[in-house]
C-alpha cells in the first residue's frame, strides 16, 4: 500500500535520486529538460508515492509549457524504483495525478514518450505539436483533460513564462 502526495521541496533530492538510478546517464540533455529548466513543476500535481514505512517508491512531475498561445502540462519524469516495478504503482501515479488535473484548471497534458504504453491512459500522437530537437514527434503525445481541448492548438511547445 503507498501514500499519495504532493512533491515537497523537501522531497527535491530524493526524487531527483529515484530518477538517477531509474534513467540513463544524460537524461538531462533531453529537449524537455530545456522546457524544465529555471521552472517550477506545478503544485499539487507533482506527486510522490512512499511506503508504509516513509520509503520514496515512485515520483510523477507536471510542468507548464506553452503551445502558440496555448498553455499544457508537460508530464514527466515519472519513475518507480527498480524494486517496486511490476506493481503498477506508474499506472496509479498517472492516473492519480490525471485526475486533479482538470480541477486545478487544466484543459491538456502531453508527454514525450512511448505510445503503446501512453495510449492506455488516453495519450494520442499530436501531429500538430512540435518539440524541440532532437525530439522524435511520432513521440510527442497528447491527452484532453477537457472534450474538445486540444482542438485548434498546434505549434511549438515552449518554455513557460508567466
């Protein structure tokens, strides 16, 4: 059984620890980490799954993007420990924080990531987003939190500014 949270700062390291070991080397140097970069991942969305016993065990991030004139969440990093793998804690981490998207006001979420594991969740190929290089855009994918909400946005995804 795990406890679902918001991601405090005082959880900052300990995530970005869980993502070391889950991740290639690198991981950094990806484009959406240049869309991360001097932003803060949104409150309440961001989400950490711990143990009985207080253990970090999974991490989810939301990001705010802009799309054109459009803004969006960018989910991800999402990870569970190697030693938690295979209990479904990822499905339940996204789908948990999916579902206080729209209420805090969010009408899209995209991703960088793999289809056939995405698309379970709702994700659709967004043929009209363009992340920046070298990103591959059959891997860009998009899921409405709203009906209707990714109608008419297309562009390039950006790094958010208030």
């Amino acid at each position: 059984m795990y406890q679902f949270r918001p991601e405090t700062p005082d959880d900052h390291w300990e995530v970005e620890a869980l993502y070391d070991t889950c991740f290639a080397p690198g991981r950094e140097a990806l484009s959406s980490y240049r869309l991360r970069d001097g932003v803060r991942p949104v409150p309440g969305l961001s989400r950490v799954a711990r143990d009985e016993g207080g253990i970090l065990a999974g991490a989810i991030r939301y990001w705010p993007v802009h799309i054109g004139t459009f803004d969006a969440l960018l989910l991800g990093p999402v990870a569970v420990h190697p030693t938690r793998q295979g209990e479904g804690l990822g499905r339940d981490l996204i789908e948990d924080s999916l579902s206080l998207a729209a209420p805090l006001g969010w009408d899209r979420v995209m991703l960088v990531g793999d289809a056939p594991y995405y698309g379970r969740f709702g994700f659709v190929r967004l043929d009209d987003v363009v992340m920046p290089p070298p990103t591959n855009p059959d891997r860009v994918l998009g899921r409405a939190l709203v009906p209707g909400a990714w109608d008419g946005v297309r562009g390039n995804v950006t790094r958010w500014v208030d």
